[in-house]
C-alpha cells in the first residue's frame, strides 16, 4: 500500500497542495497588482494651483454677484409703496412680525390680496 499522505497516480499530496497553493497566491497577486495600477494613477495625478486659485477666484465672484443682485432687489423692494393700514391688517390677521409684513407687502407691490395668499401658501 501506499504511505498515508501519498497519492499513487499524481505523487504526493504535499505536491498538489504546494501548486494549489502557488495557484492561490498568483491569483492573490494579480489582484493586488489591477489594484495597484487604480491607485497609482490616482496618486499621479496632480493639482495645479492655477486650477485651485481660478476655481476659488469663480466661486468668490459669483457670491459678489449674487451679494449685488439681493441689494438691488432691496432697493427695488424699497421703492414700492406700501399703507401703514394694509401693514397694521396683515399683523393682525397673521399674527407675523411688522417687517415681514412689510417685506411681504412690498414683494406683492402692495397688493393685500395677493399678500395674504402668499402668506397662507
């Protein structure tokens, strides 16, 4: 008979278990290896500080402009004419501050109607 651990067609067991082994680790390899390939090309790509300082110079402008649009739109607000009387009902019927019942006048050009609907909305 054969010793323990032996197999008569192929040769030792120890044999198949070494190749299944090195099989593993190739496999094991070339994984790492797809994965070493993503991270390296993320880690060369660089930034310029062109780029950074153009992109922080846009976002820096459109806040000035969106600053310049809001105080034009609260001058525009500030030329509508509003009635003390129209201000003193929305108070009372809302139940909101003064200044927003203002501000909610003025954006509807002092229509009462259309404030109080917007108000309820």
């Amino acid at each position: 008979m054969a010793d323990e651990g032996e197999d008569p067609v192929n040769g030792t067991s120890d044999e198949n278990s070494e190749k299944s082994q090195q099989k593993k680790q190739a496999k094991y390899d070339s994984g790492a290896a797809d994965l070493e390939k993503v991270t390296d090309y993320a880690e060369e790509k660089e930034i310029s500080t062109q780029d950074v300082a153009n992109a922080i110079s846009a976002i820096g402008d459109r806040r000035n402009q969106a600053a310049l649009e809001k105080q034009a739109r609260e001058k525009e607000l500030l030329k509508v004419l509003i009635k003390k009387e129209d201000v003193d009902l929305i108070v009372k019927e809302m139940e909101i501050s003064r200044s927003k019942a203002e501000r909610t006048l003025r954006e509807n050009h002092g229509n009462v109607v259309n404030a109080l609907i917007s108000l309820t909305n």
